[in-house]
C-alpha cells in the first residue's frame, strides 16, 4: 500500500492560501483609502480607522475560512490525486476571495453614493428655514 | 499527541487574539468618541471595558473548544486539527467584528438622526 500524501498538500495548501490573501487584502485596501476619504469627507483620522478594521475584518475571516476548510477528508495517493485536491480547494477559495473582493467593492461604492447624496441634499435645502 | 496539539493551539489563539484585541483597541477609539461626544475620559473607560470583554469571551471560548477535540495520532492529524479549530476560532472572531461594526453604525446612525431630525 503506497502512504497517503495529505501531509504535503497541506504544507502546499497552506502557504498559498496565506499568500493569496495577503495579496488580495493588500490591493484592495491600498486603494480603498480613496474611497474612504472620499465617503468620510476628508476626515482622515476616521478614515483610516474604518480602512484598518474593514481590512482586519477582511483577514479574519478569509483566513478563518480557509483554515476551516483545509482539511481533505480521504487518503490522498499519488501525485494526479494531489493535484486534484489541491486545484479543487484552492479553486474554491479563490472564488470565495473574489465574492468577498467583490462585496467589500459594493460596500465602498453604495458608501461613497450616500455621503454624495447627503452632502448633495444639503446644499439644495432651502436657505428660509434658517 | 493531544496535548502537544494543545500547547500549540492554545499559543497560536492568544496570539491571535492579543494582536486583533490591540488593533481594534486602537482603531475603535475614535468611534466610541464620536458616540459620546468627544468625551475622552469616558471613551478610554468604555474602551478597555471592551478589550478586557473581548479577551474573556474569545480565550474561554478557546479553551473550551478543547473539550471537542478528537484523538490525535499521526503528525497529519496534528496538522489539520491545529488549522482547522484555529479556523473555526478566527471565523468566529470575523463574524463578531462585523456584528460590532454594524451596531457602531447603527447607534451613530440612530445618534444623527436624532440630533438632526
């Protein structure tokens, strides 16, 4: 009987999971700073508060989720049953990612439309009530 | 193996925990201050509150995980019941964060509105 090699997968599994994170994270809240800025209106000190917890957020439970589903629940046995495993659970993760990517996209967006509208509403508010 | 496995959990979730606690720490500030009306005292009191409740919800729901824990006997076991209980730990830490984002946003809101009706 040839020895399963789950122990190998998960040593390739993990490092990319973690790196793939990393990178998208790191993307995403470079350039959400902009947007942010823009939705608090130049109030930088809370800006870049929110832009920290939204990031943190973003790596708790991505990491979260890619930890809980690594485990692979058969014996792997030889290097094409590898490769299938692997490709299967980092191709879900990485869909995962992109929803997420995407869900954090519409939040910025859908913030940054109400600051425009409230602001946009002040100034056409009728100057005789004051 | 077991209680290797939960020398190295238990170190990895305070780890975890202790830095995530810090940095929430540090970037909730300024919207409890919003909250209470730039009232600094008040805000530094509130906020440790929540840091040490923080600590005490996540550390005992670690340590009481343990009790779920199967028997470990190969090194692969090891490997995946570390990650995945450190998985389920940190999700659990992720969906609290953003329960207390939103009521943050909410009570600002609810404050606004009553301010400027």
């Amino acid at each position: 009987m040839e020895k399963s090699v789950n122990f190998i997968a998960y040593l390739v599994y993990l490092p990319v999971v973690i790196f793939l994170t990393w990178y998208v994270a790191h993307t995403l809240f470079k350039n959400s700073k902009v947007f942010m800025l823009d939705i608090f209106q130049g109030k930088s000190e809370i800006a870049i508060a929110t832009n920290k917890l939204f990031e943190t957020g973003f790596y708790l439970i991505n990491l979260g989720f890619a930890f809980w589903i690594m485990e692979i629940g058969y014996d792997v046995i030889g290097n094409r049953d590898m490769l299938e495993a692997l490709s299967t659970k980092i191709g879900g993760f990485c869909i995962n990612l992109g929803l997420m990517l995407f869900l954090n996209l519409y939040l910025f967006f859908r913030g940054r439309r109400k600051a425009r509208e409230k602001t946009h509403a002040l100034t056409l508010m009728p100057k005789t009530e004051m | 193996m077991n209680t290797l496995a939960y020398i190295i959990y238990l170190l990895i979730t305070y780890l975890i925990t202790v830095r995530v606690g810090l940095l929430f720490f540090r970037n909730g500030r300024i919207f409890i201050m919003e909250l209470v009306h730039q009232d600094v005292s008040l805000t530094d009191a509130i906020n440790r509150i929540l840091l040490v409740g923080y600590y005490l919800v996540n550390l005992g729901y670690a340590a009481l995980m343990i009790s779920t824990w199967d028997t470990i006997l190969t090194w692969t076991d090891l490997l995946v019941s570390i990650t995945v209980m450190t998985g389920k730990i940190v999700t659990t830490l992720a969906v609290m964060h953003y329960i207390n984002m939103l009521v943050i946003y909410f009570i600002g809101k609810r404050n606004q509105s009553i301010l400027h009706p």
